[in-house]
C-alpha cells in the first residue's frame, strides 16, 4: 500500500463520520448552507484562507506553500437531489424527500480528508485551491461560481474533479482523455393545433397525431443525420395532451432530453431537431414553439493533465486498479464548464460492483439517483490519497 494511501486510511474515520453526518442532512442545489458551513470551519480550523459566497453557498480554500508558481484547483461537489431515501441505513437522510443519492457527500468529505492532511503533512511548493461546489445536479453551480469571478480570483493552470460509479470495483480509478461525458440541452415543444369535437376530426387540427408524427421522426436524426460512429441520445420523456377520449384538445406538449459527446453534433442535433419540429407541425397543419434550452456542454479532459492524472492513479493503486481509457458516459456534468476555461481532467472512483464485502448491505454496486443508492466508505481514503499525491506530484517544489 502506498504510504499516503496507508496513512489516509490510519484516519479515515473521522471523515467517513463526517461524511455521514453530511448524508444525515442533505440539502438541495444553492441550499447547501449546513453544508458550506461545515467545509468552511473545517478549512478555517486548518489553516486555509477561506471564500464564502461564489455561486450562493460554494467555499473556496486557498493555502499557499513555499515559492512554486504553479496554481492547482481541486473540486468537490455538495448538493443531494429530491430523492427520498429507501437504504434503511442508521445514517440515512433525515430530510424528507431529500437525499445524497449521487454520493456528493462522499466527494466533499474525500476532499475534506485530502485538505486536513495537506494542511498538516502536504510537502509541495504552490498554490492549492479546494471548491467545494453547490448545484451540480442541474442547476449549473460551476458556472454560477465562475461568473462570480472564481478563476478571476483563484486562478489554476490546470483543474481536477472525481466522481463515484457504481458498478466498478471499489476503489479502482478510472480515466478518459478526450470527451468522457455527453452534453445535456433540454427542449420543450408546444404543438398548437385546433380544438375539436372528436367526432368530426376534420373539422379540428390535431395537435397529438401531430406530435406522435414528430416523436417518430425525431428517431430518424440519430440514425440518418449522425455519424454512426458517434454517439446522440433524443429522448422524448414527456408527451402531454387532452383529458377526454371525445376532445380534440388545442395544444399538445413534449420534452425532450438530447445528449451528444461532440461538439459539432451537438449543434447539429439542435438544427435538425428544429428543422423538423417546424417541418412535421406544418405538414399536419399545426403551429410548433420550440424551447431550445442548451445546458451542460460535452465533459472534454485535456491530454497532457488526464496523462498527468493517470500516473498518479497508477503510482497510488498500481496499475491492476486503474482503467486508463474508460468508456465516455452519455451522462452529464457541470464541472464541463470550469474544463471549457481552464485544462484539466475528471476522473471516476469505483464505489463497488456487487462484490459481497460486507459493506453498507451491499448498497456499493446501486446506481446513483436510486433511492437505494449510498457512498461506499472505502473509497473515501482512496479519493484523498488520490488529491493528496495529485497536489503534492503537480505542486512538487
């Protein structure tokens, strides 16, 4: 074992109990006061220069160590979703309808261990900024922090983020350079037709034989407007319309979720989507209002730092337990925008594939957003070895 991931794991304990006392109490994007509170003590108490306020409720640590001029950040997220928590844990949410379903609790509390010993042991020469993140889950907290000025005012030559995936082993590193996860634009149609007797269709513009046309239609740009070998998720997962079997109802209303891992398709998707929506509703003698909204772009991790990243997860856990070129995920991720504006990498801690090692009651391989779904404690020494050599490596005097 590594002598930092020996002697992070020698204290571990005390931040898995924060880690659950932060699972006990979730709070919900740009509510995370408790939380934010908790990370700022904790950074205050250790010496670092503490910024509250970047995006409502983000933290920001800064410690300065000997006269390297290098600038590293490292981010954490901290929001939990409105789930409501099935695990049945002694640690489980007290919040109702609110949960750490995506393990940010788990990433803000490595991040925490990785601060404490830095603080205490780090040998490294440079600036050291910790985010700790509100509002990832949807609401673009990234970016809300950056136009508060948090590059403006805590520059980094490159940036790193980790995330926990269930299904992998546990503690195992995986990293991808290039794109590794999908843009996400949410789209919003509203179909208006003429309203009618259902008797006597023909006397009415309907708008649901409308939308079923474009349903159907829109499967067609994936398949014949995208290039196989490149990856487009349209999904349709709302289609709502009338209330009686014998009306014609006057509006019809989707919404869609698409998904690409390329730039490029990403617009092209948008051009085709449009061109069709207004095309199918036209021939159908409909008017279409299409609600175009782009959210976070494609996850793309440079080079040179995800091959920086990658030797220091061997160095870490050897070479057995790390996945060099993972598969691109068609989820999404607001740290995204913080790698549009400085170089850096994202990478994933396996939080347990269904091997029975007794943890949590086997709660380690449950995917995240699932109200079965808990932080596997182990990894926690594993993520903050990982920060602790990454700093020390990248900061190195």
């Amino acid at each position: 074992m590594h002598p930092i991931l020996q002697t992070v794991t020698a204290q571990a304990d005390e931040f898995v109990s924060i880690r659950r006392d932060i699972h006990r109490n979730p709070e919900l994007g740009f509510q995370e006061f408790r939380t934010s509170d908790l990370v700022a003590h904790c950074l205050a108490q250790w010496g670092y220069e503490v910024e509250r306020g970047l995006g409502g409720t983000g933290v920001v640590g800064q410690l300065r160590r000997g006269a390297g001029a290098r600038r590293l950040g490292l981010r954490a997220d901290m929001d939990a979703l409105p789930i409501q928590e099935a695990t049945g844990l002694e640690h489980a949410s007290r919040n109702e309808g609110v949960m750490h379903a995506c393990g940010h609790d788990g990433h803000t509390a490595m991040l925490l261990a990785a601060a404490h010993h830095l603080a205490r042991d780090g040998d490294f020469s440079g600036t050291l900024n910790l985010i700790f993140q509100p509002a990832e889950e949807g609401l673009g907290g990234a970016k809300r922090m950056m136009e508060d000025g948090l590059f403006r005012k805590y520059p980094c030559d490159a940036i790193f983020a980790m995330h926990n995936m269930p299904g992998h082993p546990q503690g195992h590193l995986l990293l991808r350079d290039g794109p590794a996860m999908a843009s996400s634009d949410n789209v919003t149609i509203v179909l208006e037709g003429v309203g009618g007797h259902g008797a006597v269709p023909h006397r009415a513009a309907d708008p649901i034989v409308a939308g079923s046309a474009i349903v159907l239609g829109l499967q067609s740009i994936v398949a014949r407007n995208i290039d196989p070998l490149h990856m487009a998720v349209i999904t349709v997962g709302a289609f709502n319309a009338g209330k009686a079997n014998n009306v014609i109802p006057q509006t019809a209303t989707l919404k869609l979720s698409v998904r690409a891992l390329d730039r490029e398709v990403r617009d092209t998707l948008q051009a085709r989507i449009t061109e069709l929506v207004h095309s199918q509703a036209a021939s159908y003698q409909v008017r279409a209002a299409i609600d175009y909204q782009r959210g976070y772009p494609v996850l793309v991790n440079t080079p040179a730092e995800t091959d920086f990243a990658r030797q220091v997860a061997v160095e870490l856990v050897g070479a057995a337990k790390v996945d060099p070129q993972t598969r691109p995920l068609t989820g999404s991720e607001d740290f995204a925008f913080m790698l549009e504006e400085v170089p850096g990498s994202y990478l994933l801690v396996g939080n347990g594939d269904g091997s029975p090692d007794g943890f949590n009651s086997g709660h380690g391989a449950c995917m995240v957003h699932n109200p079965g779904y808990d932080f596997n404690d182990h990894s926690l020494p594993v993520g903050a070895a990982y920060w602790v050599l990454l700093a020390q490596r990248y900061l190195a005097g």
